[in-house]
C-alpha cells in the first residue's frame, strides 16, 4: 500500500501527490481526489446497484405490500379461478393469474415475501450474532475453548441439515417461530468457524498484543479491536447465508414441514402449485422465480461486498470499467507471450 | 500415511457418534408409533402389547444400549411398515442413491472444470462474465422449483421423459440435471478463482517459455496446483447432495435412500430411519477421509507422510542426518 494510486483511503490532499508513472492503473481525476464512501463505490457497479435495487423492492414489499394488499390474498373468486397470467380481463389484482380457488397470485406473492423474509431475516441474525461472538471469543482465547467449540461445530456440520430438520420440525410442531430456531442452529458453525479462524489470526497481531500490554480486559480487546476487523467478513458470509437459509426454508415448506397454510410462503407456493402443473402453470412458475431473483441478487451483492469490505481490493471497484482487464492478474494474451 | 489416517479416523468419530445417538433420541421423541399403526378402535390392551412386543415400553437407555448391540452385531431391527430387515431395505435403497449422487458429482467436476478454466483464461473476457452470472444462477435456483419446472416442461409438456420412475434410461436425465446445478454452479467459481491465481504463478511462464502448449500448460501444470481448493468444496458439496437427494427423489419418485429417509419419518419407522442415517453419515465420514487423502495426494505440502516421518526422528537419526549433507528425499 505504499503506492498511493492503490490507496483507496487517501487523504483529500491526494491530488499533490506526484502524477501517476504507469498509465495503466491511473485513477481517474474525480476519484482520486476524494475518499470514496461505500455508497458511491455501489453506484459505480452496474450490476451491484441493480442487486441492491431489487433486494430494497423485496423489502419494501415485505414491509408495505401486505397493507397495501388488503385482504386480496384471502379474498376468493370462484369465477376467476385459475386464470391464466398477463390478462388484466378480471382486473389489475390478476395480472399474474390466479390459483384454484380465485384468489389473486399478485396478493398471494406479496403476503409471501413477508413471510418468507420474516423467516429468513431473524434466523440470519440470530446464526450470525450468536457464531460470530462464540468465534471470536474461541479464537481469541485459543486451547480448550477452541478445540470445545470446533468440535461442537463439526458435530452440527456433519449431520444432514435438512434431515435435522425435518426430525426436528416433526417432533416440534413446525411453526415459523421452530422453522427459525433450527435454521438458526444449523447455520451457527459458519460463522464459528469463519469469526474463529479470523480471530486466532488477529489476536497474534501486534495492535492486540499492544493493546494486551496496556491491561486492557480481553472482553474490551474483542470489542473495539477485533470485531470491528471481522465484521465486513462476517457480513459478507451473512448475506451469502440468507440465500441459503431461504432456500432452505422453501425447501422445508415444500416437503410440507414448514410454512403451514393458511400462511403462505414462496416455497409453500411452489409446493401447492404442483398438483395443478398440466392446467396452471403459473401457481408454481412465479414463487420460484421470485427465490430465484432474490437469491440471485443477494449472491451479487455479497460479492460485490466482498471485494468493496476488503481494503486490499477496493481499488479495484474504483477503476474505470474498460481498465480493469488490465488490473485482472494473470493475463494470457496480454502477456505478451 | 497410516498415523495420519488413524488420527482422522479417531477425530471424525465423535461426530458420527454423536448424530447416532441423536437420531436416536430425536426419533423416539416423534411419539409413539401405536397410534399410528394400530386402527383407532384399537383397544388399550392392543396398543400396550404393539409398545411391549417392539421394546417402546423400556427406559430410553435399554432401548439405546439394545440397538448398539444390535449394530455391532450388522442388526439394524425390523422395519414397522414392511417387517423387513430394517439394515436390507436400507442397503437396497442406498446404490440408487450412490449411483444418482456419484453420475452427478462426476459430470459437476468434469463440466466445472472445463468452464472455470475456459473462464480463468481470460478474466473479465465474455466467456468469464456469461459462465460467472449462470454459475451464481445455476447456484441460487432451488432444486425442488427446477425439478417440477423439468417436469412441466420435459415431462408434461415436450414428453421426452417420463415424469418419475427409473424405468427407463431416459428417466435418469431430469434427476441428474436438477441435481447437478448447485453443485456446478459453486465449483464452477472456485475453479475460476484457483485457476486465475495460478495462472499467474512464476511457474506457468517458465512452463510457457520452455515451449509448452497451452493445453498442457493448463492441465498439467495450472489445473493441478488449483485442484485442491476445488476438492475441497467437492467434498462439502457430495455431502449436501444427500440434503439434495431427499427433496429431489421424493419429487421423482427415485427409490433411493432420501425417499426412504423421509417416508421413514413420516411414519416413525424408527429401525429404518436409524439405518439410513448410521449408513449416510458413515459414508459421509468415509468421504471426508478419501478427501483428505486426495487433497495430500495433490499437495506435496500438507503430504502427511512427510509430517509424520520427521516427527518420528530418533536423535540418532537426526545425528546421522546433520553429518549427511545430501539433504534426503
């Protein structure tokens, strides 16, 4: 980092600083003036601003589109059933067609995104609060509490997850509340193991040792030392993790051990579709391709994150578009082979 | 090679132990199969004779303690439903499964290989940019959604293959195909990123300016060094094809060892359910091992034969060894 033309965290006055020898990786004037902030590094990827998009649609229907919806969900429409999709002959709430019963799949969708956020969102939180803290508190510490906490996390890694829960949702009555507690614990050793490993490398750092020097109480060095370095890695890990836990909801949902009608969830959706496959297609076409979407733009977003939380990389996300090939290592042709 | 080998052994063992014994406790906590077997007119005297005449009436840990003898004697029990041999419905159901997960699993690395290397050729280019956005799509679809959109539009629609069954061979084109997505799609990234890096390791130019071709500057020597983090995530990968296998084998109707596992839930078919998972997580733990020694196959650094040669250097040995220069292979 000694190059300041790499440094994304240059100072205002970076502008004096003597112009740049290769042409190549030569910021553009405007960046290298100012010290980017994450927000204006997501506006300059095409790809992450238009995830980021999509994932606050998602949540802002979560949020709003129940109320807005009414009681259309429920409302049922013994004339209109299973109306195909794109034809507003019914009226605007049947633009994605109808199920067996008449009842709007527009409404239906929305009322799931909640649902299916409602579920998702706590048992990332939950996973991520809980494995991180024990990660880092296992790393720091190093001995026994590492080797207790690995052990544990290994005997939870090496059990088929959906198998767990489905044992566990059948013994437990499967209510949203059960479908997040065993998402939550299944999920745990990521994040242990992630945090751990980041943490028994920071706490051989020469700042921790500085710090240990000082007296200061190792729940103080965890707080304001180490957590604050693990974090961006905890957070990517978490986005790419609700992916995962929504996919694994809608699987249990579809298997019947999830989501319980009345609620309706996208995977419960899918699932209630099926049987209607040869005459409506469209009951289990749109839930799915609505987890497709999200989980695709969360998968977008944490790659993005990952590299613009990573201060090794972040300069790469502040290239001009076309330059980046030549910053790219290992090119072939270019090599001049 | 063998002290490496019992010390994962013994390390692997606690978790297959402890999964044993929790489908054990887990299963047994569904409630009691009289209800479910026996009609509901049943009378009292019959349900306490069913509890009595399968052991359900005996403390917990005489039930344990009679089914770990029964397993170091290869006795699974008796299935509920069918009064089979619980350890003979399992084995028959398990090489559907293995067949279904090994032909996936194969046509993943071959397929992800190809396209991460093409990919890592040029990072950036359009093959990069096209095989990144499918793979992260292929990861991100949910097989049970893929399955009954194969279905709709194959099965019902096209009729190319039947919609479930393993009559005929073309039935085995949607299972595989939904199945082989997710793990495609992530081998796909790890295999790009390995193969970016060692692309442009020292050694792949020497091995260019001596004259090599590309071809085989790509197999031989970038493919093999960025082969051990791909193997890695194989394994992890096998393993969730078993998660995979349950919701993809019920919706195909496959009689494999998913479809057997959840069917064994559903109707507290306690004998086989255990059986399935002692013979699943068996085989995941005897995978990891086969990893671990392929990974130290393909790394000479985390070689354990090396490892465990040094440390078991008498001080003579290491006497000898200074006053020999010639440093020993």
């Amino acid at each position: 980092m000694s190059s300041p033309l790499v440094n994304p965290q240059l100072p205002p006055g970076g502008r004096s600083v003597a112009p740049p020898s290769t042409e190549v990786i030569a910021l553009p004037r405007s960046l290298a003036a100012t010290k980017p902030g994450l927000f204006h590094l997501l506006l300059k990827d095409r790809f992450a601003t238009a995830a980021a998009v999509v994932l606050l649609l998602v949540g802002l229907t979560a949020l709003l589109g129940p109320t807005l919806m009414g009681d259309l969900a429920t409302k049922q429409n013994l004339s209109a059933t299973n109306q195909p999709p794109f034809s507003l002959a019914e009226g605007w709430q049947f633009i994605l067609g109808s199920d067996s019963l008449g009842r709007s799949m527009l409404a239906r969708l929305v009322v799931a995104t909640q649902t299916t956020l409602s579920v998702a969102l706590p048992a990332v939180g939950i996973s991520l609060v809980i494995g991180s803290l024990w990660g880092v508190w296992a790393g720091f510490h190093r001995g026994w509490r590492e080797t207790v906490s690995m052990r544990i996390a290994d005997v939870i890694m090496s059990f088929p997850s959906l198998l767990l829960a489905v044992v566990v949702l059948y013994v437990f009555s499967p209510s949203a509340a059960n479908i997040v507690l065993i998402l939550a614990l299944t999920r745990i050793p990521i994040y242990l193991r992630t945090a751990r490993a980041e943490s028994a490398e920071l706490q051989s750092r020469t700042f921790v040792d500085a710090a240990r020097t000082f007296g200061t109480k190792p729940s103080a060095i965890i707080r304001r030392h180490v957590i604050p370095v693990v974090l961006p890695t905890l957070l990517t890990l978490a986005t790419l993790e609700f992916c995962y836990v929504m996919l694994a909801e809608s699987s249990l949902s579809f298997l019947g051990i999830g989501i319980q009608p009345p609620d309706v969830s996208w995977g419960l959706m899918v699932a209630q579709g099926r049987q209607y496959l040869q005459t409506a297609w469209w009951l289990s076409l749109f839930p799915g391709l609505a987890i497709v979407i999200t989980t695709v733009a969360a998968n977008v977003l944490a790659a993005w994150l990952r590299i613009a939380t990573d201060p090794a990389q972040r300069w790469r996300l502040t290239l001009k578009h076309k330059r980046k090939r030549f910053i790219a290592r290992m090119p072939v042709k270019e090599d001049g082979r | 090679m063998w002290t490496f080998l019992r010390r994962r052994i013994i390390s692997s063992a606690l978790p297959l132990i402890v999964v044993i014994v929790g489908v054990f406790a887990l299963a047994r906590l569904t409630g009691n199969p009289a209800s479910l077997y026996l009609p509901l007119n049943a009378t009292e005297q019959m349900r306490t004779d069913f509890t009595e005449r399968n052991g359900f009436d005996d403390p917990l840990l005489v039930q344990m303690a009679n089914y770990f003898g029964g397993v170091l004697r290869l006795d699974f029990g008796v299935s509920l439903r069918t009064g089979e041999p619980a350890g003979e419905m399992v084995l028959r159901a398990f090489p559907a499964t293995l067949q279904l997960a090994g032909v996936t699993m194969l046509l993943a690395v071959v397929l992800a290989v190809i396209v991460g290397s093409w990919a890592a050729l040029k990072p950036n280019g359009i093959v990069d940019r096209i095989s990144s956005f499918a793979s992260m799509a292929a990861a991100s679809i949910p097989d049970f959604w893929l399955a009954i959109m194969g279905i709709w539009v194959f099965a019902i629609t096209l009729g190319w293959v039947p919609t479930s069954g393993v009559d005929s061979p073309t039935s085995w084109l949607l299972p595989i195909a939904v199945l082989l997505m997710r793990p495609f799609g992530v081998l796909v990234q790890i295999v790009r990123g390995a193969m970016v890096t060692s692309l442009s390791e020292p050694y792949i130019k020497l091995a260019r300016s001596k004259g090599a071709s590309e071809v085989r500057v790509v197999s031989r020597h970038a493919l093999r060094n960025a082969a051990a983090p791909a193997l890695t995530v194989a394994g992890d990968l096998a393993v969730g094809l078993i998660n995979g296998a349950v919701v993809v084998e019920s919706i195909f109707g496959w009689p494999g060892i998913g479809k057997l596992m959840i069917d064994s839930i559903l109707q507290r078919d306690f004998a086989v359910l255990q059986a399935a998972v002692l013979l699943t997580a068996v085989s995941i733990f005897a995978l990891n091992i086969l990893i671990d020694l392929g990974y130290a196959l393909l790394d000479a650094r985390v070689r354990p034969s090396d490892r465990a040669r040094k440390r078991r250097v008498t001080p003579a040995a290491a006497q000898e060894r200074k006053l020999n220069v010639q440093p020993t292979r």
